[in-house]
C-alpha cells in the first residue's frame, strides 16, 4: 500500500510540476514587449500584404478591361455560377466566356498563392518570430495604446509610399521632358 501511495504522491508532484511549467510558459506568451521597432516591422509587413492583394486586385482588373468581348456586370454574373454546368448553360455562356473566366480564376489563385509564402518569409525573417507577430496582432485587438502607435505609423507609412510614388511620376515627366528636347535639337 505505501508503494501505491508514493507512486501517486510522485504522479501528483510531477503533475503539479508540469502544470507549473505549462502555465508559466503560457504567461510569458502574453508577457513579449512590443518595441516601436517590432510595431513598425509588422506594420511594414502589413502594408506589403495589402500591396500584394493589391496587385492581385489589378491584374485582375486588367484582365477585365483587355477582353473586349466581357462586360464587368457579364463577368460577375458568369463567374458565380462557374463550376455549375446547369446554370452556365441557363446564362448561355460561351466557351470562350467560360474559358475567359477560367483564366482570371486562375490567375487570382496563383497570384494569392504566392501571397502566403512571401508573408510567412517576412514574418519569420523581418518581424523576427511568428511568436512576435501574434503578440503584435493580439495586442492591437486589446490594447487602445498599441492601435494607435500601429494607425499613426500606418498612416507614416502610406504618405511615404505615396510621396515616393509622386516623386517617381515627376522623375518620369522630366525625362520624357528631356528626351523630347533632345529630339528638337537633333532636328
């Protein structure tokens, strides 16, 4: 009998300790300090998520307005009953309407394939953890402070992008400005 009782006293402490060390682990989970920098590492990676369905976005877009033979209001009508011959043949659909949507699909599904990759690459890699990236996103769902440091340097952020991208337009005026009175003095 006291044999049974220290093998339950034994299951008991090693229990207790398990308990211990599952619990502490799981408070130091929540307990990772979010730096400004880890703040503005995950909002760089999260304006280049949207960038990237952005781009999928437009190519799709492009796609559309390429066919001269589809309307928007055509497109939408037939990709929802894609994959349903019955109501495909009901729409009187073309095969090569059919077919026309067939290739956005699949264009949209390699294009947000790659989308998953590139995001696991960056938050392993510029972010630092995935550990950090759920604290980050946890905390800005529960801490008022934290979503607002993260709008602020969202915002930073996107004016840059778009001070660059008028920077860029201008760069580009110039030149063919250049080019055209290169072409006038060659005359």
């Amino acid at each position: 009998m006291r044999l049974f009782d220290e093998f339950k006293l034994k299951s008991i402490l090693v229990f207790s300790f398990v308990l211990t060390f599952t619990l502490s682990a799981s408070a130091q989970d929540d307990e990772i300090e979010i730096t400004d920098e880890d703040l503005k590492k995950y909002a760089v990676t999260m304006d280049s998520l949207e960038t990237m369905k952005d781009n999928v976005k437009n190519v799709m877009a492009d796609m559309l307005k390429s066919n001269e033979n589809i309307t928007i209001a055509r497109y939408n009508e037939l990709n929802d009953a894609i994959g349903d011959e019955e109501k495909l043949t009901e729409l009187e659909a073309t095969e090569e309407e059919v077919e026309f949507i067939q290739a956005v699909i699949d264009k949209k599904e390699e294009l947000t394939a790659q989308i998953k990759p590139t995001l696991t690459t960056m938050v392993k890699d510029y972010i630092g953890s995935v550990k950090m990236y759920n604290a980050i996103k946890k905390g800005l769902k529960s801490d008022e402070e934290l979503k607002a440091k993260y709008d602020t340097m969202m915002e930073e952020i996107i004016a840059a992008k778009e001070s660059e991208e008028g920077e860029e337009g201008e760069m580009s005026d110039a030149d063919e400005g250049d080019d055209s009175a290169g072409s006038k003095e060659d005359k």
